[in-house]
C-alpha cells in the first residue's frame, strides 16, 4: 500500500513538473524549439508552432523539410551542425518572410557528453531592425545638412572631446591655423 501511495506522489509530482516546464516554455513569446540531432522537432512552444503555421501535433517529429522553407533549412541546417560538431551554442540573425530572428541553437548533451538534442530560441527582432534602420537614415540626413551647412558645427562630447567636425569648419579652422604660422 505504501509503494502504491508513493509510486502516486511520484506520477503527481511528474504531472505537476511537466505542466510547470510546458508553462515556461509557452509563456514566451519567443519560438522555441527541441530538436534530435537530425533536425526533427520534439516539442516546441504554441509561438512556434503559431508562426509556423500549423498546430503543435501537427509539427511534432517533422524534419526540418516539413517545416521550413529550402532557404530558412539552408541557413539553419548548417548552424546546427556545427553545434552537434562542437558541443558549443551558436548565436545567429537571420531573416525570414520579411521576419529578422536572433536566433541561438543550444546544445542538449547525453549522460555519455554527446550532444543529444539541439534547444533553439527564436526571438523576432523585426521591431529592431526596422528601428536601427530608421536611425542610420536619421544619422544620414543630420551628416548631409550638417555638411551642407555653411555654419560651424562641432559636436562634443561629455569628456570634452571633439566627436565631430563639419567640413565647413573643418576648413576654417585650417585657414585659421595656417593664417597664423
């Protein structure tokens, strides 16, 4: 009766484990995925399954020819080779379908030190592309008027240090210099 009575605890408390483990995983919004060593999925979280287009069950022990695109499973087939290869996490960006993912690929390793499963975070960093861009044009038009200026523009920084320079006072400050030689 008491090995019943225990052997129950120990279902339960797997039970609850598990729950606890498919609620970290479905709580971000990023994607994640478990992978073997061929690329199949062993499980994933409902935001990659989402934004792969199909349900959980549907994905689950497909290769990676089932679920990606010929140029996604080109980038990251290699990517995770490398990680069964090395034992060693990789970090990447990529873009997919207009999408920007940082991805990093982790390695899941046997009680034996063998790479066993491959854990791979996807975070859609969409947002920050389309804002770093958006400043390097910013940065672009502010260097073209300052250039085009026929004012002296210094920039400087919080140690007082010259951090730029227009060429307009560039050129003054060298006529001044060489006026005075």
């Amino acid at each position: 009766l008491q090995d019943v009575t225990r052997q129950k605890r120990a279902e339960a408390a797997i039970r609850e484990s598990e729950a606890t483990a498919r609620a970290l995983i479905n709580a971000p919004t990023d994607r994640i995925l478990l992978t073997d060593n061929a690329g199949r999925i062993l499980d994933l979280n409902e935001a990659a399954a989402q934004s792969l287009g199909k349900k959980r069950d549907e994905i689950m022990g497909e290769p990676p020819s089932a679920v990606l695109s010929p140029a996604s499973a080109a980038v990251r087939m290699p990517r995770m080779m490398d990680v069964i290869a090395t034992g060693k996490a990789a970090r990447f960006i990529d873009e997919r379908e207009g999408i920007w993912f940082d991805n990093v690929i982790y390695p899941v390793f046997n009680p034996q030190g063998e790479v066993a499963r491959l854990a791979i975070v996807a975070r859609d960093i969409t947002d920050q592309k389309h804002a770093e861009a958006a400043l390097r044009e910013s940065e672009s038009r502010y260097r073209t008027l300052a250039e085009a200026s026929q004012d002296i523009i210094f920039l400087i920084g919080q140690d007082d240090t010259v951090e730029y320079v227009n060429s307009y006072a560039a050129d003054v400050i060298y006529v001044i210099v060489h006026t005075l030689k």
